[in-house]
C-alpha cells in the first residue's frame, strides 16, 4: 500500500535565517545598542513580543531609506519577505505621524548616517 511522504509545509515555505550581512549589520547594532535588544532578537525568524517586532521594522526602515538597500536585500538579511519589509516600512512611516516618534527616529537616521561617513 502507498502512502504519500510525509512533509511538513510550514518548514518547506520558511524563508532560511541567514545571519545579517552588510550595510544592514550596521543598522542592526544602531538599533539593538538605542533599543537594548539583543542583535541576535532582532534579527530572529519568530515573531516575538511587540517591542522586538517593532526594533525590527524600524531596522528594516532605516536599511532602506537612509541606505538605499532594495526591500528584497533587506528581506534576505532579516529571513523575511520583500512584502514584509514593505510592510514594515509603511507602519513606520505611519507612525512617524507621532513628533516623539518621529524626533526619535530622525536622531536615529542622523546617528546611521554619521556612521557611514566613517
């Protein structure tokens, strides 16, 4: 008798976690020092609690307007989509409406870009 093998289908469609690569590692240290989160949190595959998750979009956000990386090159340095990251870039704009978060966040992209003058 035949029976069909046995896969586990959320493990065959999960993107690899590769270690964070690059101009993002940069990011990664920026905010894992401000934020107090571990690198290795930030750039983990499970979805954690918000503060984490939020650390991470915001990474995702400065990788991509500050350094010009493509959302697809940010989504293979975190283990994610290009639409997450497409995502993640949207929420924080649309958080940016806040002038706390958004003073934060413009320090933030002054600090990174100061860094890769160096």
């Amino acid at each position: 008798m035949y029976s069909e093998p046995q896969t586990d289908f959320r493990a065959a469609f999960q993107l690899p976690v590769t270690p964070s690569t690059g101009p993002t590692d940069q990011v990664v240290r920026l905010i894992s020092r401000h934020k107090n989160i571990p690198a290795p949190m930030i750039l983990s595959a499970s979805r954690c609690r918000v503060n984490v998750a939020r650390a991470r979009q915001l990474a995702m956000y400065l990788a991509h307007v500050i350094l010009g990386e493509s959302l697809t090159a940010i989504g293979h340095a975190f283990g994610r989509d290009r639409t997450t990251v497409s995502y993640a870039c949207a929420l924080i704009e649309d958080l940016r409406d806040d002038p706390a978060f958004d003073a934060a966040v413009t320090d933030l992209e002054l600090e990174l870009q100061n860094e890769a003058l160096q």
